[in-house]
C-alpha cells in the first residue's frame, strides 16, 4: 500500500537493485512487488519456507509479516504478505431437501417474502439489468430449463464467459435459479473465477478479473459466494488491488454483494465444515467478503404464510451441522464514515459484517431444480444472489421514476436505517452464530435486517433526489 496515488519512484528504484520488480499504474494507491519467493525473502529481510496446510496443499510463505523497510517509509505504508497460496472455498452449506417443507419457496412465494411484488405487478422484471455471478462451479442447461418451465418463468439461458468452472454442481446452480425467481427478465452472467486460484498472486488475479467483467459488463450487479481468505491472515495491502477494482466498477455503476460464510462467524477455520473443535484463531471474516466496498449478506431462518407472507425471521445457526451465517469485526478495514451511526458491544473501530441478510437456512429455503430433483437452496450463498437480484429490480424502477442504478450501495442502506420516510428493512433480534447474537438495531450476525423492497426502493430514490 502507498501513502497516495503518485508514482513511488523510491520503491521502484529500490526493487531496480533487488532482483524483484514493481507493477504499478497511474493512480492507483497501491504497488505490486513480484518475484521468485527467495528473492522476495531476501529483498525484504525475513525468511521464507514451504509449508504444508491442513488440506494437504504445499506453498511458500513468509515466516513473519514483513516491514516497511525505512528508505521506503515516505512513499509505502504497509507490505503485503509473501504467501503462495490463499485458501478458498464456496460458502454453501449441506442441503437437506426431505426436511423442507413444501421444498422451499416457489418464485412468486419469495417476491411476496420481501415485498417485490408491488413492483412486479407494475411490470418490472429486471429487463435492461445484467447480473453478473463468479462462480468455482459449472452449471446444467437441463436443470435451467426444467427449473424454468417447471415454474412458469421465461427461458435461462445465461451468458458463459470463460468457459465452465467444471462440472456442474449446486451452487452456481442455485446461484441462477434463485436470481431468476426473483428478476425473471435480467440478462444472467456466469464469469468462471477458478483461475483465481490456480496460480500465484491471488488478489491481483482476482482484481484482474474483476476489471475485466466491469468493462465487459458496466454497471452489472454483482453476485460472489466465494470464501477468499481469513481476514486475519492477511494486510490492507493483500486486498489493494480488489478494492481499487470493484471501487472503479461501483463508479461505473455496479452494485456487489458477498456472502458472508456458512462458518457460523468462524471463517478462519481451515479446516472448515467443523472438521476442528472452534478455537479462538477461527474467529474472523472472509477477507474480499469485508472489503468496505462491498455489500456483506448474512444469513437467516424465515417464517412465512403458505403464500410466502412475511412471518418474522432470525439469525441462521444449525450447530449440530456445525453452520450459520457468519459476521463480526474487520481486523483489517477502519470504520467507514456511513457505519458510524451504528453500535455493536464489540469493537468501534473497524469495518463491521454484514450489512444486510436474507433467508439462507436450507430448512426454510428457495425451491430450486438440480440434476432433476426438488431441492431446496441455503447458505449465505443462496442470501448474497437474492439481494443481487432484488437491486437488479430495484434499478428497473429507478431508472423508470427519475433515479439511476445504485452503484455502491452501503452508504445508502445506512443513510435510511438512520431514519425514512418508509421502513425498509425487518429487524432480525432473535437467534445468533457460534460468536453473536442478533440484537434490535444493527448487529453482527444478521446486519441492518433483511429488506421491504417495496419501502427501500423509494426510500432509495428520495437519497438520490436528496443528493443531487
């Protein structure tokens, strides 16, 4: 990370006389020094040795964090991690579709849910708006097509960029049906990330592809159920290039939601799905999931009316399968201005997860077809696709009163819960996560509460007439 946006002309001459080198682009706040691991060792003064994971996977790390070294102190503010690999993995939790009843939420039962039928019944379907998903998973046309007719929609027939991930399992699958239910006239995009992990130098990987779909696809909504990394094994400086990239697409006027895990708030398990008794160490973020500019989405359980009629819902945490949506505290990312206004009984100082949540618990899911059967959808993965498609309806009915497409959302899902003319979201103060509890008022396992996106919608055009 570089204090500013000018050229770091010390650190590129420092690097010249190492053997090193620097990739830096006018201005941008932050450099990327790349280089044979041994040399980067020796380059910045620490150690740097093979390891093996729990997973069995080999790569080379630093075996301390490095330091600023003092001829760069005026331009570098911190150094990122000499690490070979990033751990990885899907946020998506185990599916038990005999025990759901009525198998889940039909299309028009979850537009009733959280209250998009107002605007359904006026015409807007997502038509104009792309959804963009990046996927580690491959999809099956079949199940499209069944899920599609079986439901009344229109054909699903998503765009395929880079080719399928690999085979077709659940969650991408998952990932277009529940879009699909909500926003039958978006245009779906399925971007294959798994490159991502394939190599070296993960973030700016993903940084990469991040650009790249934002010129393909500007102003797109965004839809990641990818787990990136343990914030707490990482720097800012890790996560610079991602944060430049998706800040320079909200500009274009994208609109990105993460899902914020199924680890019940301990997402620096490396083991993961319970494999290890929790430790305090396991207790953290997903790292891309908690950058400030995107918009986390935790889980819940929902209650509804057999038509789908809002009940009442509460955090989502099944311990005996040892999931649950998670949330907490950033160790990386200061408190932005827009979160001020909320308190939590843990830290104040830093970014807080999530922002918003929505239904994720595979008892009380989304009806969805995969390798032709009934099932119904979970996780924080099935959250994070629901919200992107209700902003891809939300921006239909902007576009058509006046407003203009979200872009970076956060600022403005803060802005009404401090006070609206409409209120738009349910407040989640029952159930919590292996660390949190749901509490009135913003908290760290559900967010802000899930939405009435009858009410936030025109809530969200008054800020933007406000702030024009």
């Amino acid at each position: 990370m570089l204090h500013d946006a000018t050229r770091p002309g010390d650190l590129i001459r420092w690097v010249a006389d190492r053997r090193p080198s620097v990739q830096w682009q006018p201005g941008q706040d932050w450099a990327y020094v790349e280089g044979a691991a041994e040399d980067l060792g020796r380059a910045f003064a620490v150690a740097v040795h093979d390891y093996r994971g729990r997973r069995g996977q080999v790569f080379y790390a630093s075996a301390r964090q490095p330091s600023t070294p003092a001829p760069l102190a005026r331009e570098v503010s911190e150094i990122g991690r000499i690490l070979g690999y990033s751990p990885h993995h899907r946020a998506g939790p185990v599916i038990l579709a005999q025990d759901v009843p009525g198998l889940g939420l039909t299309p028009a039962a979850l537009q009733r849910t959280y209250d998009v039928s107002p605007l359904t019944a006026t015409g807007i379907t997502g038509a104009g708006q792309t959804i963009v998903f990046f996927e580690f998973d491959g999809y099956g046309q079949d199940d499209l097509d069944s899920y599609a007719e079986t439901s009344g929609l229109p054909p699903l027939k998503p765009v395929l960029v880079g080719g399928q991930p690999r085979q077709p399992l659940l969650e991408a699958v998952m990932d277009l049906e529940v879009a699909h239910a909500i926003a039958p006239g978006a245009r779906l995009v399925v971007v294959n990330a798994l490159p991502t992990t394939q190599a070296d130098g993960t973030y700016r990987s993903i940084a990469d592809l991040m650009r790249t779909t934002d010129r393909q696809y500007p102003g797109a909504v965004w839809s990641l159920s990818i787990g990136w990394g343990c914030d707490r094994l990482l720097t800012a400086a890790d996560l610079a290039p991602v944060r430049a990239a998706l800040a320079t697409a909200e500009s274009d006027g994208t609109t990105a939601f993460d899902a914020s895990g199924d680890r019940g708030g301990l997402e620096c398990n490396g083991g993961g799905e319970g494999a290890t008794p929790p430790r305090q160490s396991d207790i953290g973020l997903d790292a891309v999931a908690s950058l400030p500019e995107m918009t986390d989405v935790g889980g819940t359980t929902l209650s509804t009316d057999a038509t789908g009629r809002w009940l009442a819902e509460e955090a989502w945490g099944d311990f005996a399968l040892s999931q649950g949506t998670s949330g907490g505290v950033s160790t990386l990312f200061p408190r932005p201005a827009w979160q001020n206004g909320v308190s939590t009984s843990r830290d104040s100082a830093h970014r807080l997860t999530p922002d918003v949540a929505a239904v994720a618990d595979p008892f009380t899911g989304v009806k969805i077809t995969f390798q032709g059967r009934l099932l119904a959808g979970g996780g924080t993965s099935q959250a994070a696709p629901i919200w992107a498609a209700l902003t891809a309806m939300m921006n239909q009915w902007l576009l058509g009163h006046g407003g203009h497409a979200i872009g970076n959302l956060n600022p403005a899902l803060y802005r009404i819960a401090a006070g609206a003319a409409r209120p738009a979201y349910h407040d989640i103060t029952l159930g919590g996560n292996a660390v949190d509890s749901a509490a009135p008022g913003y908290d760290l396992v559900t967010g802000l509460g899930t939405p009435d996106v009858n009410n936030l919608v025109r809530d969200l055009l008054d800020v933007q007439r406000q702030s024009r």
